[in-house]
C-alpha cells in the first residue's frame, strides 16, 4: 500500500471541503496523510476440469437431499435417532 505525507500544510492552502471538517484556524498548520485504499479482491469463479463434479446434480431422486439422506439411514436408524440392532 501506498502512503504520502504532507507535514506542515497550512490549513488555509487545503481544499474547501477538508478545512470545513477541521477546527483549527486558516493560520495552522497540520500533517496529511494519503493512504491508498484496499481493493477488495475479486471473487474467483469455481472452475474444475474434474468431470467428476456434479456428476449426480440431474438425478431426481436427490432432489431433496435432506429427505434423501434420511431414507438412506433410516435402515441403520430408529426415528429417535438411536442405532437399531443388526
């Protein structure tokens, strides 16, 4: 990042609308300081040359996955969510 600093700036030779924020009067003098701001990186877009990836995303029967899941266990589970004996 990159940074100025101006020391010993009269108050009076800064731009209207940065003496209008300050209290000191036109005869002071201040330190400015000018940071370069931070840019926000850009998001990345997900590429994959898997072609394993979203290799079920059209099966229907998955379409509610959580209901999917739940048929799935159900044979190892009782509804109270204890195991059932085998």
């Amino acid at each position: 990042m990159s940074t100025v600093v101006f020391k010993h700036v009269p108050v009076a030779e800064l731009p209207e609308k940065w003496r209008a924020g300050l209290s000191q009067a036109g005869s002071a003098t201040v330190t400015v300081r000018i940071e370069e701001e931070a840019q926000a990186a850009p998001a990345e877009e997900f590429v994959t040359d898997d072609p394993l990836f979203g290799m079920w995303r059209d099966r229907e029967d998955m379409a509610d996955v959580s209901g999917y899941v739940r048929k799935l266990r159900a044979s190892r589970f009782n509804d109270d969510g204890s195991r059932r004996d085998a």
